[in-house]
C-alpha cells in the first residue's frame, strides 16, 4: 500500500487558492502542521526546500492524509513538472522523508528542491 502521508510548504498548503491547491484539499484530508529539518530557498513565485537530515533550519507547513495516493501523487508530479514528459533535471524530486508531527514523527511524501 503507498503511503496516504504528504507534507507541503508553499503554493499547496491548505490555505492556497490555486486549482491543484483545491485539488489537493478535495482529495484529502488536512491533518495540520508539521515541519522537516532542512532549509527553504525563495524561488521568486514560488518556494523550494531541501531536506537536512541533521540541520538545525526548520521548514514549516502542511500535513495531508490523501485518499487516493497515486491519483493525487500523479496530479501534484505533473504539477511540480515530476516525470518522464518533463526535461532532466527535474526542479523537484518527491521522496519521503520524516515530519515532526504532533509530538512525533511521520514518514510523509515531499516535493524536494533538486539542488
């Protein structure tokens, strides 16, 4: 079974007003916030953020319990220009990573900065 979890930080969260924003709000389910260790670049319209296994830099935002994982993983991979239609290298890549989440950790689905 493919894991249901993803965290956001920028143009999906759960108060953004964009179409694959409300895509993702209709598919899912918005759990609150959570946050990964890491840093977050300002890529002008739109942020971007790296994960730091051991960083000291947190990077706030939104976890989601999709309902259906690989419609809304499909959707949101063509929206963060993911896939094999789409030029190498990938700005972003999509991997899990852990999510301090209400006083634990989560394995969630994030879209990664491709430094």
């Amino acid at each position: 079974m493919m894991n249901p979890y993803l965290f956001v930080y920028g143009t999906l969260k759960n108060d953004a007003q964009n179409e694959v924003a409300r895509f993702l709000r209709d598919h899912a389910t918005f759990l609150g916030e959570g946050s990964m260790t890491g840093r977050m670049f300002d890529l002008g319209e739109y942020p971007g953020a790296v994960f730091i296994e051991n960083g000291g830099e947190q990077v706030s935002g939104h976890v989601f319990k999709m309902t259906e994982p690989a419609l809304v993983l499909n959707v949101l991979d063509a929206y963060e220009g993911i896939g094999d239609e789409f030029p190498e290298p990938h700005e972003y890549v999509r991997q899990e990573v852990p999510i301090f989440f209400r006083q634990g950790r989560l394995n969630c689905w994030v879209y990664l900065y491709n430094l």
